[in-house]
C-alpha cells in the first residue's frame, strides 16, 4: 500500500508562485504525476516524472512555468510552480504508479492518490 500526502497549496496572486509537496510513504513507485481539478471540470495532468531516472514530462499549458522533482532520500515529490495565473486555480493532487507502463498523462495509469491541496490564483 502506498499513502500520499501534499502540502504547500494556498492563495496567492497571479504572477505569484508556490511550491507542492507530496509525501510518499509504504512501497516504492516508479512514477509520480501531479494532476489538478478545477470546479465543474474534469481531473487533468499537469506533469509527471520516472523516480529512478528522474525524466519528466508536462501539461502543455504549464510547460516553463511548473517544475517536477523529487527527493528520492525524503521519498517526496515536489512541483514548483511559478508566474502563476487564475486559470491554475484547482486542487492539486499528487499521484503514484508502481510501474511505468502506460501513458504518463493518463489519471487511468496511476495506482494511488493523495486527498488534494488547494491552489487559488487571484488576478
């Protein structure tokens, strides 16, 4: 079993940035994603990485704006994410897959998930 933990979402103006963490605990995965929810829509991917070898991959719409890494002695998951806009207003959730298989992008693909944090861009 795998238990996953994020922290660090908030309010905060456009422009702005915060810094996600997600804590993972019990059996190692391979890969993390974080995705988002905004209200009345549905769960999107915002990025993802391999754990071992650290490769990642994002969500067109924050590509040079968020960062994936991870703390491989901390086990946890981080997404930096910078110039903020009101359109990244959603709940962020932290997901883990024991395997690599699959496409990275897909909610499908992913084995377990955190409870979500809040972000809220103001404009």
């Amino acid at each position: 079993q795998v238990q996953l933990v994020e922290s660090g979402g908030g309010l905060v103006q456009a422009g702005g940035s915060l810094r996600l963490s997600c804590a993972a605990s019990g059996r190692t995965c391979s890969r993390y994603g974080w995705f988002r929810q905004a209200p009345g829509k549905e769960r999107e991917f915002v990025a993802a990485l391999y754990r071992s070898a650290g490769i990642t991959t994002y969500a067109d719409s924050v590509k040079g704006r968020f960062t994936i890494s991870r703390d491989n002695a901390k086990n946890m998951v981080h997404l930096q994410m910078n110039s903020l806009k009101p359109e990244d207003t959603a709940v962020y959730y932290c997901a883990a897959a024991l395997d690599l298989g699959g496409l990275w992008s897909s909610k499908d693909e992913y084995d377990y998930w955190g409870q979500g944090t809040q972000v809220t861009v103001s404009s």
